[in-house]
C-alpha cells in the first residue's frame, strides 16, 4: 500500500459407547453452527457450512460469530472450489481497482484478458467482498464513497458516501463494517449494509490500513503504516486495548495475517523488507523475519500449508512454510515487476497480484511459480479482488474467508 500511488496522498459412570459420543458430538456441533450464523444481524448466512465437519467442540467465540470448522485451521473453509451456495454460480473474474485510472478493471481468469472497464470513483485502493460475499465493494478512498458490484452480474450500482475508506473489513459475527480511515486516523465502525456510522474511534497512530482477526474473533490487530505501529482492537467494545511501536526505524507496516493455528501473526513490513512475526494475545515485541525488498502482501494457500508474501520493491514471491516457520523458496516474475495485493484462485492453482507501478497484473502458477501471465491495466493498480472465492463469509480486505 504505502506510497498508494495517492498522488502520494494518497480473523463417573458406565463410558458411553463410540456411537453415542459420535451423536451428541454432532449435536454439539450443530446448535454451534445455528447460534454461529444466528447472530450476522441482517446480513445472510450460508445455508450450511462448506468444508469439513468440526473435529470437536471449541471455546465460544464473538457471539453471533459462525465457529470454526476445524481448530486447528482456521482456513479450514478455504479448501479448493468449496464455494458457498449463495456465490457458487457467480462467474470466476479478476476486479482490478485503478488507482490512478479511477476505474475497475475486470479480468477473465481463462483467458488472461481485460473483458470490461468500469469507471468507479476517485482513487480506488480495494475490492472488498462484504461479509455475506453479496456484495464487492471499491473503496474510493479520496472520492469519499464506496461503488457496489454485483458478483452475479458485474453491474456497478450507486455509490454510498463514506469519508476516507482506505481499506474495509467486517467483523466475523457480520455485525459491523469497520472502515479504515487512514488519513482521517480512525477506525470507523458502520453498518454492513447501509454503512451508516455506528461508531468512530480515533486512533492516534497514523495510516491505519490492514487488518486480521483472532480465532475466536473478539480482537484484531491493526498495521497503522506511517508511524510503524500496530494497534489491538476489541471487537465487540470497539476500542483500541493495545498500541506498540515496531522495533525498526522508519517502520512502514502493511498487510496482517494469522497462521492457520491460531498461534501466530505475520505483518509485512515494506522498510524493513521482512514479516514481523509475533503472538497476538499477548502483543509482545515481534521479530522480524526477511523476506524481500518492499514486502507488502500475505496469502494463504488453499491447503493452509504455505503463506505468499509479495516482494513489491523486488519483483518477488517468498514462500513461508507455516509449520516450520522458515521462508521455503522465492519466485521472481519474469522481467520484473511489482507485485503488491491480490489472492488466489477459488481452486488454488494461480496467484493473483497487481503490478503497483507497472500497471499490470500477474498470474502465477502456485506449483512452479512460472508468470503465466502479465496483463495490462490502468494506472496505479492496487487491492485486485479474485471472486469468487471458497469460504462461509468475508472478513474483507481483499477477500479474508472463513
């Protein structure tokens, strides 16, 4: 993100026998899923939970919040093609927002071309999928609104005013929108629907920008780029509990992850050219790992094993093995680029990246990591959206599923 091309402006007894523990397992399991999609206020629920079945009971989490599939992944959901009924029949697209071009542009992943350009407004900096992924919103952050897309037909409607949306994330309970507002340096929590403002809260970091959840969804932890903090949010009081500097001078924070376990959070840090790596419950001081020059997006693999981390600075692609916690190869694009935000294909053969300063997009063979393809668009092309994608809803960003 950094630079966003703004113009530079820019988570006792007898023992019951096999059978009868099986049952009341899955008893269990059910009344959590129901309470779990029970509480999205109005927003729809998937009709069931895609992916397997809970392995066991877990702790309760954010109430109203759907409860893990598995507790030991929370990407459990995010396995290949698993689509949720309601998005399983949108076609498979590539939304590319152009920053400097105030345009989406939208690609067809078969054949690696720009099939339609859709003028938004000014300076759209990403493609959000809404918590029930009905909706996809821009996020026009100096235009001071949000345009809606509808996935099923690719139709922009009329944009909703909303001051300062940078990035956009939704609580895991479907409860709330929360609107990054960098430059006006708070954190605006909103309705998902009509996005009017149930609550602001000022930070007083600067450049709030990305964002992940806990397992259990009660905090999430925050990346303010230009002071080089982090913050740690409450969810359900909506405030901030926690603030630290990064230990690196001149800091400059980006994309927010959490490892499949639950256990650990990556930042990527564009100066410090690495991923901080440190324990969310207890926000103590993180250590850095290096990964490349101006590291900047994180994606998780649809078999959970493997997380990409875009090198932005040096035309690159680190790849960290979650279980040994150590960088397993690097990819470099063909000719060089500059890889910065994106995702990965509903059945996790490609990764998709824009070319910040290129302006062009990338596809990579996450097998081989071979450039299949660079794709020519606008200006300034940042947070592109792959959609549809696996999972039972949206944290946001540019497609968090759960």
């Amino acid at each position: 993100m950094a630079d966003r091309n703004r113009t530079h402006s820019r988570p006792t007894g007898s023992r019951p026998d096999r059978s009868t523990r099986r049952a009341a397992l899955l008893v269990v399991a059910c009344a959590l899923v129901a309470a779990g999609c029970a509480g999205g206020g109005e927003q729809s629920a998937p009709t069931r939970p895609v992916g397997p079945s809970p392995h066991k009971a877990v702790a309760q989490g954010l109430p109203g919040m759907p409860p893990p599939l598995d507790e030991h992944d929370l990407y459990a959901a995010d396995r290949p093609d698993r689509l949720a009924p309601q998005v399983k029949h949108y076609p498979s697209r590539v939304y590319v927002p152009n920053t400097g071009s105030d345009t989406v542009s939208v690609i067809d992943p078969k054949t690696y071309k720009v099939i339609e350009t859709i003028p938004v407004g000014v300076q759209p900096q990403h493609v959000v999928p809404s918590w029930d992924m009905k909706t996809l919103w821009v996020n026009n952050n100096r235009g001071h609104d949000l345009t809606p897309i509808d996935p099923a037909t690719g139709k922009a409607g009329k944009p909703v005013k909303v001051h300062d949306p940078y990035n956009l994330y939704f609580t895991p309970d479907g409860k709330y929108a929360v609107v990054m507002a960098s430059m006006d340096k708070q954190l605006v929590f909103r309705d998902p629907h009509t996005m009017e403002v149930r609550k602001t809260v000022p930070v007083s970091c600067a450049g709030v920008n990305h964002a992940d959840f806990s397992p259990d969804g009660k905090y999430f932890i925050v990346s303010c780029e230009f002071s080089g903090e982090l913050l740690k949010v409450d969810t359900a009081k909506m405030a901030v509990i926690g603030q630290q500097k990064l230990p690196f001078e001149g800091a400059m924070p980006q994309d927010v992850k959490i490892s499949p376990d639950g256990k650990t959070w990556y930042v990527a840090d564009m100066m410090a050219d690495g991923v901080w790596i440190l324990n969310g419950d207890t926000f103590g001081r993180p250590k850095l790992l290096p990964t490349g020059k101006g590291t900047h997006g994180l994606y998780v693999s649809r078999d959970s094993r493997t997380m990409y981390i875009s090198n932005r600075g040096e035309g690159s692609i680190s790849l960290l093995n979650f279980k040994t916690g150590e960088l397993a190869d690097k990819w470099h694009i063909r000719g060089g680029g500059s890889p910065d935000m994106g995702g990965v294909s509903s059945d996790g053969n490609v990764l998709w990246l824009s070319g910040r300063y290129n302006s062009e997009v990338y596809a990579l063979d996450t097998h081989t990591g071979k450039t299949l393809a660079k794709i020519p668009v606008g200006l300034g092309p940042h947070g592109l959206a792959v959609y549809p994608q696996p999972g039972r809803y949206s944290l946001g960003h540019t497609g968090i599923f759960r």
